[in-house]
C-alpha cells in the first residue's frame, strides 16, 4: 500500500517533515527510527521512501529549511544607526528562536549527525546568517558607538546566546516574550557597548 486512504503527496511531504521535527527534537536523530516517523504519520515505513530517500535527507531538510526561512525572515536597515540595527535583530533572533524551538534545537544539537557534505552546506547558511550580524558590528565599530574587537567572534557567541533562550523558556512563565526581547536587548548592548545601558 502506497499511502494511506485519504493521504495526498502534496500534503503528505509535509506531514512527513513536521513529524520528523516533533521526533528528532524529543528523541534525537539517533534515537529516531524511519518506522517511527512513517506511523507517526499514519504511512507503513515502505511508503514514507516515496517522499524522502532517506533519514538523512530528512534531517538535511530540516535544517536547511530553516535556515534559508531564517535568512529570508531577516531585513536589515542599513541606514539606521547600527544600535538600532542590532537591537532589531536581537529582537528578530529571539523571537524567531522562540516560534521555531524544535527548528532550533536541531540547529544547535544535530549538526554532529550531518554527513560531511551535508554539515558544509548548512555550515555555509549558518555562515550568511553570522554575516548579517558582523555588518551590524562593523558598522557599529566604525562609527565609534560600539566597542567590539573580535567582530566575527562577537557575532557568533551572540547568536549562542541568543539561541540559547529555547533552552529555558517555558510559556507561561514569569516573562512574556516582549520583556524576555528587552532583557536580551539590555544584555546584548551592554556586552558591545562596554556597559553602557542609556
């Protein structure tokens, strides 16, 4: 049996992808069989190769996804004062980093379960989107207003922390998203600022 009844290939490829994200971020990719996620959608395992050849292109899929929406998502100002830049895409990074915690998490967490080539092409997203954060920095380092000697180290220990807010964020905590954007903005324009929080 191909499909089940009722399955569509143009709806199922994505059901496919949404039930590889759910798993892979609950269970890992390890812990992630081709079985699990073809039930998981309501397909016998045999079915689920006629959308992806295999679980590698599925994970591969995945990250590259949201790294291209990740890139897409991003508009820079450039002429807009660098502090108001970088404050946009702390705001933007945390807010994205919060709609999309399982794209995230995978990001962060499965690179290592990247075959070779695989890991270098998404390493190179990973790389543009590091760029659109070293403009900001550049720019704020030329006109004097932020104090940054590592550019591109700045810009990616910035998005480690950034990230990181899927970590511990929990709905419904003590801090809607709005406060937990200011807190991030607050911290991030201390660190390359050297502690001027006007």
């Amino acid at each position: 049996m191909a499909r089940t009844h009722g399955s569509r290939a143009g709806t199922t490829g994505p059901l496919i992808r949404a039930a590889a994200l759910r798993l892979f971020a609950r269970h890992g990719y390890d812990g992630v069989s081709m079985r699990q996620i073809a039930a998981e959608v309501g397909l016998q395992a045999g079915a689920l190769y006629g959308h992806v050849p295999d679980k590698q292109a599925l994970l591969f899929g995945l990250l590259s996804d949201h790294m291209t929406a990740l890139l897409a998502a991003w508009q820079d100002d450039p002429a807009a004062a660098p502090l108001t830049r970088l404050e946009a895409f702390v705001r933007f990074h945390v807010r994205l980093s919060l709609e999309h915690a399982d794209g995230v998490f995978l990001s962060m967490i499965e690179l290592r379960s990247l075959t070779p080539e695989n890991l270098a092409r998404i390493t190179a997203q990973r790389r543009s989107y590091e760029d659109a954060l070293q403009v900001i920095l550049d720019a704020g380092r030329a006109d004097g207003t932020m104090h940054v000697t590592e550019p591109r180290l700045t810009a990616m220990a910035l998005i480690a922390m950034l990230t990181g807010v899927t970590s511990w964020y929990r709905a419904g905590g003590r801090l809607d998203r709005e406060r937990i954007e200011a807190l991030y903005w607050g911290l991030v324009r201390g660190a390359v600022t050297g502690g001027d929080r006007a």
